[in-house]
C-alpha cells in the first residue's frame, strides 16, 4: 500500500508539477465541454489527503488530495450513474497567483469537467473554472492535511 500511494504521488507530481505563473483567463463553455473527457453531476463521498508535497518555490507543506465521487448524472463520458470515480488535486501556496486548485467538499454534489490521467485511471478537473454549479451544499468544509486521514460524507445513524 506504501509503495502504491508512493508511486502515485510521483506519477502525480510528474505530470503536474509547474512554476508559478499568472492565472490563466477561464475556458468558454464549449472548450470546457471539448477538452473534457466527463462532464457530470458528482457527489463527493471522501476526500483523502494522501501525502503532503514540500514546495520548492515557498518552502510550504502541500496536501495532495484524492476526492472518491460518484457519479449521479452524466452530460459526456464513458461513465453511468452510479459509477465511483476519484480525481486528485493538491493545494496551491498562500499568495501564489496560480497555479490554480479546484476543490470538492464531502457530501456536495456539483457539476464539473474532468480530464482522465490515463497514466493513474484517476481524473483531474479540466481548467480553474471546470466546477460548475453546486447542487446540494457540502456537509464538511474542512478537509484533511495528515497524511492517510479522510473526511466522508455524513451518514444517517440508526
């Protein structure tokens, strides 16, 4: 299990790993929905922080993220409702303009454009401006920053 969530942070840090540079302006709906391998309605059920990267630019601490979403409507793309999916992110240092993070939040359901990393079979969003409009609020705002640690979605006891 080490050396996988290992491997996937270097695939993760080699694919995406840029300098800092301004903001790029938002992408038009048509070239969001063309670039986009998923364009679908999600509910995200966990957001995991998988490992914190070291910053070389600012020396900050980084959590990388991996959100377990399912899918519940889907406007293009391969996948069904119902289908999980997970799409990873890491956070961007304090006073940084760009690079750019989208977030997901336990327990929302939201529209958003999704490329697939075919290297990982996991997703990450399109552009800045990939997550659309939220269709049911989040039950937790606060995400992990230790390693392994996840939040979920709130369940109904009994």
């Amino acid at each position: 299990m080490k050396r996988a969530t290992i491997a996937l942070v270097a695939a993760w840090l080699s694919l995406h790993a840029a300098p800092a540079r301004a903001l790029p302006p938002p992408m038009s709906a048509e070239a969001l929905l063309a670039a986009s391998d998923l364009v679908a309605l999600v509910r995200v059920l966990t957001v995991i922080c998988v490992a914190v990267i070291h910053h070389r630019q600012t020396g900050e601490e980084l959590p990388l993220y991996r959100a377990e979403l399912e899918v519940v409507e889907v406007k293009k793309g391969a996948a069904r409702a119902g289908d999980a999916i997970a799409v990873m992110w890491s956070e961007i240092p304090k006073g940084i303009v760009g690079p750019w993070a989208v977030r997901y939040y336990p327990g929302e359901e939201v529209w958003t454009h999704l490329q697939r990393e075919r290297e990982i079979g996991q997703y990450r969003t399109t552009w800045w401006n990939a997550r659309g409009a939220q269709v049911r609020p989040a039950d937790i705002r606060e995400l992990p920053t230790v390693p392994g640690t996840a939040a979920s979605i709130r369940t109904k006891g009994p």
